[in-house]
C-alpha cells in the first residue's frame, strides 16, 4: 500500500464567539473546554449554540472518538504488544468524559447519531462552539458562513493536549486487476509530492509528505498546518491487531452502551477487556 494521504483530528472552535466571551486561547483540558463553552452560552450569541461534538454513532468513528479519549486520559486500548488493557481507571476517566459530558449536555444528545458530516455541518451552521473532526473540514469551513469566525487547535485532554487517533488513506493494486502496470502508475500519479500538495490546496487533505508541512506558502493558506502536523506526530495508531474487525466492533458496542446509557462505563469496559482479550487470543 502506498499513503495517498494522512490525518490528525483537529479541534475547532469558534475564534469570534470565544473572543466575546473573553476566552483569550483555545482550551487545552477537557474542563477549559467546558468553561470556555459555559462563557459562550451566556452571550445572546450563544443562545442556542452547544458545546461539543464529535463522532458518535456506532460506527468506525465511534473508535476513533473512544480511543482519543482514552488516550487523552492517560489509558490505552492495546499496548505496544497489542494486548488490551482497557479496563484501567485511566481509561475510565476518558470513557466518564464522553459519558458525563451527554449527561450534562456539553455534548448534544443527538451527536450519538453524529458521523464526520454531521458534525461538520452543524459546526458550520453555529450550532456548536468546538468540533472535533478531520482536515477535510477546513476548506468546507472556509466556504461557508463562518470564513474567518474559525480557528484550530490541537484536542484537548484530561491535563493538557490530548492525542489523535492516527488517520488517513491508502492506495494498492488487487491481486486481480487485469492492468496492473497502469494502475501503479496511477498511484505514483496520484501520491507524488506535487499531487499530494494540490489534494492539500484544493481539498485541505493531509499529505503524506513532512515537508509540505513547513512549507511557508502552503502555511500562509492553511494555518493549521503546524497543529495538523503535530496532531500526526502524536497520533496513536489505532489497535494493532490481526483481528481489527472484531475489535472495532467490540469498541463501538460497548463504547456506544455506555454512551447511550444502557450501561455504566465500568460495565463497559469491564466487557471490552474481556472481548478484546478473546479476540486476540483466538
């Protein structure tokens, strides 16, 4: 496989309204975040508008949102060895965040329905003050009513500035392609330097290439570059495990129960290790 692209989750935030508010930075803990938002909400321009959102329907996203937590607390979800070892109190505090912050509407109830678009457009729409979400949402943003209302900054955590889960999206040729000469050529069309760089103008995708990251000119378009970077730098793999179809699946069961409610996020992830551990042991 060759990387067309990578990705880093992002925070943005309304820059006008946290400047009403007299918020001088983006938050770097989850509780600035929530201070920042109660400030907001007090403005008649914040009427209305939530806090937070993310990716939380149970889907391959809901992982991504999971794992961001957990890692921003300070857990894991598998070790180096791949073994799980998500029933930690570290882990908790990362699940408690997304489930308390349902609970007491930082994050909207409707967002356990949220995929990438959804939370993209209701950003864009002023319904919510932060976003966590992927570069692409950059050049959507620019384009629509809040050009210039917006900025980005890297996730915030339980103590500082949380991690990524590492993203992004690769080409290969099948086994079964009939034309695999012109395929390979298509794909170092598709993921040379030059190419990467008009995907990144065009589109705000993340290139695979480290230079076109402190590339100045590309900085002065894209200013987030340099939190994208470091967003990529410190991005956590996703579980590195032979069986990753299982184990996404058991994240986002037990993951979406505790959000939803249905069971306490002990419980959950009391049952995640178990699954986990039956996954990788098979």
């Amino acid at each position: 496989m060759v990387p067309h692209s990578s990705d880093g989750g992002m925070l943005y935030y309304r820059t006008d309204l946290l400047k009403k508010a007299g918020v001088k930075a983006p938050p770097k803990t989850w509780a600035e975040m929530k201070d920042a938002c109660a400030k907001v909400q007090k403005l008649p321009e914040g009427k209305g508008v939530a806090c937070y959102a993310g990716q939380f329907q149970k889907y391959e996203g809901l992982t991504v949102n999971f794992s961001e937590a957990v890692h921003s607390a300070g857990g894991v979800v598998t070790g180096p060895d791949g073994k799980p070892d998500v029933d930690t109190p570290e882990a908790k505090k990362g699940l408690d965040f997304l489930v308390d912050s349902l609970k007491d509407g930082t994050i909207p109830k409707k967002a356990v329905t949220y995929l990438e678009e959804d939370g993209r457009q209701s950003f864009q729409n002023g319904k919510l003050v932060f976003l966590r979400n992927w570069p692409y949402v950059y050049s959507h943003a620019q384009k629509s009513d809040i050009k210039g209302k917006f900025g980005v900054a890297p996730l915030p955590g339980l103590n500082g500035p949380g991690s990524s889960s590492l993203g992004g999206h690769n080409l290969a040729v099948s086994s079964f392609a009939k034309n695999k000469a012109t395929a390979l050529d298509f794909i170092k069309f598709m993921t040379s330097e030059q190419s990467t760089e008009t995907f990144l103008r065009e589109a705000s995708l993340a290139p695979p290439y480290a230079s076109l990251y402190d590339n100045q000119e590309l900085i002065d378009q894209y200013p987030y570059l340099p939190v994208l970077k470091e967003s990529i730098l410190r991005a956590v793999p996703r579980p590195r495990v032979v069986p990753y179809g299982d184990v996404t699946a058991s994240i986002q069961r037990e993951a979406y129960a505790a959000l939803t409610g249905s069971k306490s996020s002990a419980d959950a992830l009391k049952t995640l290790q178990a699954d986990l551990q039956k996954s990788v042991t098979r």
